[in-house]
C-alpha cells in the first residue's frame, strides 16, 4: 500500500514542502472554528491514541487521527487542511466510541473538511456527489439496467423519490443555491480542468 | 398493521432494487406496512456530502424529514448510511434551537418548516423490537429455513456508532442480529475484528479505491478464516461495498472470495418462501448460487 501522498498540484505541493512549525504559523481562531462545527469539545484531547490505534485506515496509510487532533489543539490550520490523509477517514466512528475523554475525532474531521472545502480543498468525487443530487436529487442515480430490473419485480420502473417526482428537484436546488454549494462545486471542479 | 414511511436511500432502490421488493414483502408479513415517501432525495450521503457543508447536510436531511412530517408518519429505512443522515439530523434538530432556527430559515425558501414531530427507526430494529416485532415474530413467519447455511454478520457503522448518541448498547461485540439471523434457521458465525468498517464511507470509496478496498479485504479474509456461506447486512452501501468490491478486489489484489452477500431482508425473504427472481439476486455482482444450492 506504499505509494507517494500527493494531491498533484505543483503549487500546492511548494506550499507544503516546508514542514517546520513556527508559533505564526498558528492560528487559536481555528480551534475555535473546529470546536464549533463539530460540536466537540477538541481541546480536551490528552494525545493518548486510542483514536489511531482504532482506526481502520491508520494500518494502509500515514494517516494519523491523533495528529488531526493535535493540529487542531495547536491551530495549525494549514498542517492540517492540506493534508491529503484528512480524507481518509471512513467516518465509522470507532474511535468516537473508544476515547477516553469523551471526544469525537470523526466530527473533528468532518470540521476540519468543512473548513477544507471553504478554501476549496476537496476532492474532486465529493464534488460530483453534489452535482448528481443537484440534478436528479440522488447521489447515486438510476440507470436503465436497473429500471428493468424494477419492472421485473413488479415495482415502477422509477422509484416513488425525486426519480418519480422531478417537481421535488427545484426545492433540493433552492436549498443548495442557498448556501451557493453547487456554484462552488462547479467552480473549483472547472478550474481542476484547466 | 403498523404504518411508516419507507425512506428508500439511493443504492437500494437505484442498485439493489431487491432490497426494496423485499422489504416491502417480508414487513407486511410481520405486521409493518411500509409507505412510500414520494419525492424523498438522497439522505444526504453523510461521508460525501456533510464532509463538506454541514449545513447542507442538515438542510436536505430535515426536507426529506418535513417530507415525511407532512404524512404525519414515522420514517423507516433500510441503509446504515441513511440512518445515520435522517435519524441524527432529526435527533440534532430536536434538540439544538440555534441549528434548527437556521435549517427553518432555509427550509422557509421551499415553503416548509421542521417541526420535529416525528421518530426515525432503521427497519432492523423494528424487527427486533418486541413491542412491534421481535425474533419471535419473525422466526414464526419463516416457511424455507435457511438449515444448514452458515452466515456472518455485519453491522456496519452508523446504526450503531457513536453509541453515546444511539441507543444500541455495545458497539464492541454486539449480538442481537445473529438472533434474528439464527431466526432463520441459519447459523450465524463468529470472526475476528466483527465490527469493523467495511471501507466504504466517509467517501474514502470514490477517493481512493485501492485503500478503501484494502479495509474491505481484511474483512474478507477474517470471514473467509470461519469458512461462512454468505454475508449479511442491513446497509446496501456496505453491499456495493463486499459484492462489487469483491470483483474489484480479484482485478486489483487478484484474491478470490465468493462469498454471496445479501441484505437482512433480502435473506428474510428468501426464508419466506420468495424466489431468487422475486428478489432480484441476479443483479449482484457475486453469484449466489453456491448458497441457493444449499438451501433450495
């Protein structure tokens, strides 16, 4: 499972080569921002690993849910949002379940992804999963095959969703655009194209 | 008859549609009808699409809720991944004012607000209610025991985890689903490291396959150790996950498992006397004859 960690990005990647800390390098407002995303309280981390020794991807890869932690407890900001392991995470919780302070390190990654995709660092799937529910409502759509399995068995060939009821879609749109997810999606996946 | 909406997701009805027929058939035979909730949308998926916007998540999760305060119903679903979107948004907008204020000034643009009226159950644990159902109920209407078969289970992550936010006790070695799955006739086995994730969330599948399905070959191969006739679940994402990912595997790690991988529900169905046609098992990527065979 050995390979190169990069997000193929030239730029990016001389932002990251200097991997030194310096105390300006820290941003307390941070922490702040990841505490209340995940509605977690980050700061109380003690450093123990319980996380990482829970954690399902911590064995094939470099990363290192402790480290997230840390990064967030220290205000590395930029340490931690352009570390390609960030997306690693299956989200399943099992260290959640196992932390002896009673913390969430999932949601302190989910936070720390929301605050990735707010300087546009995401990759490029997550952004598709927008666009499919912007126009269908499904983050995983149906297909032809499928229709004529349904009929097979005796269901309509499009199930009773957004599938059935397109007039539901603009409503998903409204919620979306709201918060100009799509927008940005579309952006940054054009300019990842260029 | 118990009444509910049936959230359907997206891979159960859009991939395994299967899943869908079944539940449908094997709940009215143990007391729940199921409902559709016309024009629900993706949960949202929580891995891919709350990892990043919240807020987001919270909004389209209480519009498919509203959906189904409308009917005046409570929700049941048959995906872990739903569950984890539809039952924890609804159980956060409950009880948190600022966050629910702010998906209401959202909703307000769709013309519809979160009330907070109604409960969110995954279809498993109905059936493992003894107030609704319980094992008995569903041993009772088994008419084709699974005699002979061996099946391990899988619980997947997010019905269960974080568990100081669910409530199904232990998440370390649980064992209420062997029950329903011994209901059966069948016999539920044992294998090292049960509960962990199968590799598919969190988007980490459509990020980084090889890694995703390095998670999903260390299960296998702990199954494969107890020798079992098939896997089951109750997250069709998890399905994708050992079914499509098993052929994804051989291609990439060149490691061959066979291993059938059906949903609770669509074994359910299988041990009350539906057809593999009936269920749509064709449309699995691993062939599930070799467990067929032995029950047929």
């Amino acid at each position: 499972m050995a390979k190169v960690k990069d997000y193929g990005n030239a730029e990016l990647e001389e932002k990251l080569r200097d991997t030194a800390y310096y105390a300006d390098d820290a941003n307390p407002q941070f922490l702040e921002d990841v505490k209340k995303i995940s509605r977690t309280a980050a700061n109380m981390c003690f450093q123990c690993g319980t996380c990482t020794g829970s954690c399902p991807s911590a064995p094939r890869s470099s990363y290192r849910i402790r480290l997230f932690m840390r990064k967030g407890v220290l205000g590395l900001e930029k340490e931690a949002l352009y570390d390609p392991d960030l997306w690693l995470c299956t989200t399943c919780y099992s260290c959640t379940d196992r932390c002896p302070r009673d913390l969430a390190p999932t949601d302190v990654i989910m936070a720390m992804r929301n605050l990735a995709f707010k300087i546009d660092i995401v990759p490029r799937n997550f952004l598709k999963t927008v666009q499919l529910i912007y126009t269908t409502g499904h983050g995983v759509p149906n297909n032809d095959v499928n229709r004529a399995a349904r009929e097979k068995l005796g269901l309509p060939a499009d199930p009773p969703t957004t599938h059935s009821h397109p007039e539901f879609i603009p409503g998903i749109q409204k919620i979306m655009d709201f918060y100009k997810m799509k927008e940005n999606a579309d952006r940054i996946l054009a300019e990842g194209e260029q | 008859m118990r009444q509910y909406a049936f959230f359907l997701g997206c891979i159960a009805p859009n991939r395994y549609p299967g899943c869908e027929a079944a539940a449908i058939k094997t709940s009215a035979k143990l007391g729940i009808e199921l409902l559709p909730l016309e024009g629900a949308g993706c949960c949202p998926a929580p891995g891919a699409f709350g990892a990043i916007d919240l807020k987001v998540w919270y909004a389209l999760a209480a519009r498919n809720l509203v959906l189904a305060e409308q009917m005046n119903m409570d929700i049941t679903l048959i995906c872990n991944g739903c569950y984890k979107s539809i039952w924890e948004v609804n159980h956060i907008l409950k009880h948190n004012d600022e966050l629910r204020d702010g998906v209401n000034e959202v909703l307000a643009e769709v013309d519809m607000e979160f009330k907070g009226s109604i409960d969110v159950w995954h279809l498993i644990e109905l059936y493992y209610d003894e107030k609704i159902c319980g094992v008995d109920k569903v041993r009772a209407s088994v008419t084709h025991p699974l005699t002979g078969t061996r099946i391990a289970p899988h619980y997947g992550c997010h019905l269960l985890k974080p568990k100081k936010e669910r409530h199904f006790g232990d998440t370390e070695n649980p064992m209420w689903f062997e029950e329903l799955i011994d209901a059966l006739g069948a016999e539920s086995v044992q294998y090292r490291n049960k509960m962990q994730c199968c590799g598919a969330g969190g988007g980490v599948r459509g990020y980084d396959l090889t890694h995703s399905l390095d998670i999903t070959n260390e299960k296998l191969l702990n199954i494969q150790e107890v020798g079992a006739d098939a896997l089951t679940e109750f997250c069709p994402f998890c399905q994708l996950q050992y079914d499509r990912g098993q052929v994804e595997i051989e291609e990439k790690f060149g490691q061959t498992y066979n291993l059938p991988v059906l949903h609770y529900n669509e074994l359910l169905g299988l041990a009350q006397g539906m057809t593999p046609q009936e269920l749509a098992l064709d449309l699995h990527a691993v062939d599930c004859k070799p467990f067929l065979e032995k029950i047929l």
